[in-house]
C-alpha cells in the first residue's frame, strides 16, 4: 500500500476520532507516522502535533457554531495545565519508560471505568437553544475552581507520562466537573488545540525537515474526518458517544499495558 494511502486513511481516523470523540487523535497518529509511514519517534512526534493542531482547530470551529463548547472552562482547564506539564515533563525523563507505560494505561483504564459506571441523568435541553441551561451559563458555583485544579492534574498526568491528554480532558470534564458528553468533546477539543500549540513553538525548528507529502495529506484528511466526526456527533446520543470513547481508551489501555509487560 502506497505511503499516500496509507496518509489518507491514517488522517480520516485521526479527523473521526477527534471530530466524533474529542480525543484520542495523538494516540493514533503518532504510532500510524512510526509504524505504517516510517517516521523516526521525533518526526513523528513533531508531525503529530502538527497534524493534531490542526484538525483539533477545525473540530473546535464546527463544535463552537452548535456551541458546544464552554470557553471560559475550557479555557482556564488549558492554562492551569500548561506549566505543570512542562514542570513534570522534566520529571519524566529520569523514570523508566515502562513504568510510565504501564502508569498511563492504568490512569487510561480508570477513566475508562468511571466514564461506563451508571451516571446522572442529562440536564434538559432550553426550547430556545437546543443546549443545556449549564452550557449558557457556562458556570456552576465553584466552577471555575475546580475547572482550575482538575486542568492542573491532567497537565501534570500527561506531562509527567509524555501523551497527549484528549482522551483524559473528556473524561474528566464528564464524570468530574459533570459536563454533557457532547459539551465535553467540544470543549476537549479546545484544550488539544491550546496544548498541541505550546507543545509545537519549541518545535518549530524542526518542522521543516518532516516529509510534506506525507504530512500535508494526512492533515487534509484528519480535517475532512472531523467534519464528519461532528456529523457523527450530531446522530448519536451522549451515552452512546461516552460508552464509545471509554471503550476506545479501554482498547488503548490494554494496548498500552501489553506493551509495558513486553519490555
């Protein structure tokens, strides 16, 4: 199979993950630049912010015109999580790469776990909007607070275990903080954007030596697959988004773990 093929279809599951899930992008597309277009982990790495960057912009674009996005707390949970990324990012280097595995797989199957369990019912929907009446206030007493301090531990799980944290932000934002699933993707997709960014700047030096026929097509793909990816949002209910975005991280975590014990 041809590497530009193999860009397409890598770039439509990324897009669909992103777009329908709110996560989950970097997980797949770091290993599909390795494993299936044969990118170095640095390329690769460099790649995939690049590619994330921008597909997570179009979602967050098509989500914010159903507004479906929180600004305020998507916001705040960005940037209480940015410097305590980067400070046990530095952390992370001097521990053994299978404990940092098998850690993350762990913290990715509890998620997993929390988002299946039985949950409250869904806030009714205002006749004016279609949205929930906490999705036009976008605040709840201690919001902000805790939007705060639950940003800040995810900032330092996912610098701490070096991945990307979508698949932890829609998790957290749910079963935590009590968004609605489709609230919860829109405003994920927020945070990648604002993450994937100040991950790229003290990368940009590098960029110009990834291979662009791999990489503008793959990118073209991933938008075109979050398009759909929010379609794919529209059709389906909240629960059936939740119990499929925990099942993905439920197949990441095993993946993951497999692969800490084959060390």
């Amino acid at each position: 199979m041809s590497a530009l093929l193999l860009a397409l279809l890598s770039g439509a599951a990324v897009g669909l993950a992103l777009g329908g899930l709110g996560g989950g992008g970097s997980m797949l597309t770091v290993p599909a630049l390795i494993y299936l277009l044969g990118f170095t982990p640095a390329e690769a790495t460099t790649g995939g912010l690049l590619i994330v960057a921008a597909t997570s912009l179009t979602g967050l674009l098509t989500h914010a015109r159903a507004r479906r996005v929180r600004w305020r707390s998507g916001l705040l949970f960005a940037a209480a999580g940015l410097p305590v990324a980067a400070l046990l990012g530095l952390l992370s280097s001097r521990l053994p790469a299978g404990a940092l595995t098998a850690a993350f797989a762990l913290l990715a199957g509890v998620a997993a776990w929390r988002m299946l369990r039985p949950g409250r019912p869904a806030r009714p929907a205002t006749a004016s909007t279609g949205v929930s009446a906490a999705a036009e206030v976008d605040a709840r007493p201690a919001g902000a607070p805790r939007a705060a301090a639950v940003g800040g531990a995810l900032g330092g799980a996912t610098g701490l275990l070096g991945v990307g944290g979508g698949f932890l932000v829609v998790p957290a934002l749910v079963s935590v903080l009590a968004f609605p699933m489709a609230e919860a993707v829109g405003t994920s997709l927020l945070v990648i954007t604002a993450n994937s960014a100040a991950a790229l700047v003290p990368r940009l030096g590098a960029a110009h030596g990834l291979d662009w026929a791999v990489i503008a097509p793959f990118t073209a793909a991933a938008i075109l697959g979050a398009w759909d990816g929010k379609r794919l949002a529209d059709k389906l209910s909240g629960d059936t988004l939740q119990r499929a975005f925990a099942f993905v991280l439920l197949a990441v975590a095993a993946f993951m773990l497999v692969g800490a014990v084959a060390r």
